[in-house]
C-alpha cells in the first residue's frame, strides 16, 4: 500500500552580536549554517519533506530555503541550492538498507536541522564537516549492537562531481543501552578524515556526548596541512518541556588546512530549549567564540514551527 507522509518546518531567529559587524555576518564565509545573519530578524531554513518508508522500496525528497540553505549549498549550480536529500532506499533484509542520491552525512553529532541537535548554532566541527552528500551506500547491521555503512560519494559535500574520482566514506557504530558510539572516515585522493562520537545517558534526565575529528589536505609538491578538533557536549531535560544544553570546543587548523586562514577557535555555548506546544520549539542561546583572528559573543533567540 502506498502511504506518503508530508513534513516540514519552518525556523526563524533574532541572532545578536557584540560585534556589530558591518557586513551582518556572524561568521566566516563558508561557515554559519544557522544564525549567519547579526542584528537582524532572518530566516534560517524552512524545510518540506516527502517521503514513503522502505518496504522494500522507498524514497525521500527533502526541499529547503533560507540562510542555512545559502550557505551550505553555495558552491552548488542553481538548480541543486533548494534540494538537501532526493533518494531511493531500497531495504531488501531487515539487516541491509541500500540507498542512492542525495541524503545526509554520515558524519559528525550535530545534523543540518537545528531543530533536531541539543544547541541551536553549530559547533566548529560540524561548520568544517560535511552535512550532506551525494552518492550510494549500503549499511548493514551485523547484530543488535553493532552497523556498518559504505558509501561511495562524490566529493565532499557536493552534488556535482568536481573531478572523475570518487571518494569512500565508512562507518563502523556501536550501541547497547546507554552506551553508543561511531567511527565515521571519508577520503579522497587529496582529502582524508576522521571523526570519532560517543554519546552516553548519565542519567534519564542527563546525557554526555564528546566528538573528536582529525583531518588532512594534500596540498602541491610534498606539502599538506592538517586539522585538529575536539568538543564536549550536555544536555539536561528539566522535564518534558524544558531543557539545557551546554557545548565547549578547540578547533585547530595551524596551516589553513580548511578554515580559511591559519587560525585556532575555541567556544563555549549555552541553550535553553522550550516546547511551550506540540508543534513549536524555542530556543535562547548564548555563544562565545574566541579565535587567533577575533573574538564575539552572539545571543540567539529562535522558534521552530514544525508539521
């Protein structure tokens, strides 16, 4: 039986920031996913999505506009900047899953959707990791605990392949009860990455997550540059309808191996998160970065509207 679903949300945000700058950019070009734009009333990202689950065969076509669609998508062609996953899944076992075309990243603890991580702005490590790709991959879980994924992809978050070579991700994850943890590598013929996540439940109430990503570019002649970023994260529900998130980082990349110039940032974030209803999210955030290059504190304040 065909059965279709429809979704979507809608995020909005007020992003103050000590700095005032003169071009309202929050953050370096290339990086601000959510809350790019200083001193103003923005949209972050309205998002519909259509989708039939796998049985066996399934799809799913995710449509996004907003600031966070710009710049995550800015390197793609026109007609790609709206689209964030267009794909088929075909599930021909409970065990293995295949799927093809645009979807999610593999990689990182923070997703694209705010609404969905414990903080509202993204940490470092998932501004300089991908959030999406394009390609195929299988994953396949080996026994309650313990999934693999393979993909082959692209290029680093892109859709048009830059070059006739490919690159491989993989995932290797491991869950029981409290406990859960992943591996997740990509690499290509001048890029190679690393990302490792572990999540614990302290508490019903209380959960730990830390992540740490490694990274190497080749760059001419014998030369390269490397990157170095780890981060903290907690998350404390008050009770169903309030929560508090905290994240700390550092973030190094000594010889502009991806962030733009040769720099270290570090910070600290703090979210207060209500679902005064079913359908709405609020969300009150104070960020500080501090970086080799400038410092800023930026105070969000978001509502997400889903259906």
């Amino acid at each position: 039986m065909l059965c279709i679903a429809v979704h979507g949300f809608v995020d909005v945000y007020y992003a103050a920031n000590n700095n005032d700058p003169s071009s309202h950019l929050n953050f370096v070009p290339g990086a601000g996913t959510t809350a790019e734009r200083a001193n103003e009333f923005s949209l972050n990202l309205a998002e519909v999505d259509v989708s039939q689950e796998a049985a066996p065969v399934g799809f799913r076509l995710s449509v996004v506009a907003g600031d966070g669609a710009d710049v995550v998508h800015a390197a793609e062609s026109e007609g790609f900047r709206h689209i964030y996953q267009a794909s088929v899944i075909y599930k021909p076992t409970d065990r293995l899953t295949l799927e093809g075309g645009i979807y999610p990243s593999h990689i990182g603890f923070e997703g694209f959707f705010s609404k969905d991580n414990w903080n509202y702005t993204r940490s470092w490590l998932g501004e300089f990791s991908p959030y999406y790709q394009t390609g195929v991959h299988a994953a396949y879980a080996f026994t309650k605990h313990w999934t693999g994924d393979v993909h082959v992809l692209n290029g680093w978050q892109n859709i048009d392949a830059n070059n006739s070579a490919k690159a491989i991700g993989a995932k290797i994850a491991y869950a029981n009860g409290k406990l859960s943890a992943s591996l997740n590598t990509f690499d290509n013929h001048s890029r190679h990455f690393g990302d490792l996540i572990a999540l614990y439940e302290a508490t019903p109430k209380l959960k730990v997550a830390g992540s740490l990503d490694r990274g190497r570019q080749d760059l001419p002649g014998d030369a390269h540059a490397s990157w170095l970023g780890v981060a903290g994260f907690a998350r404390y529900e008050i009770d169903a309808k309030n929560a508090v998130a905290f994240r700390a980082e550092r973030f190094s990349d000594p010889h502009n191996g991806i962030t733009g110039a040769p720099q270290t940032l570090e910070e600290g974030t703090v979210t207060y998160e209500l679902r005064p209803a079913k359908n709405l999210i609020v969300k009150i955030e104070a960020r500080h970065d501090r970086g080799t290059i400038d410092n800023q504190t930026i105070v969000v304040f978001s509502a997400v509207a889903t259906y």
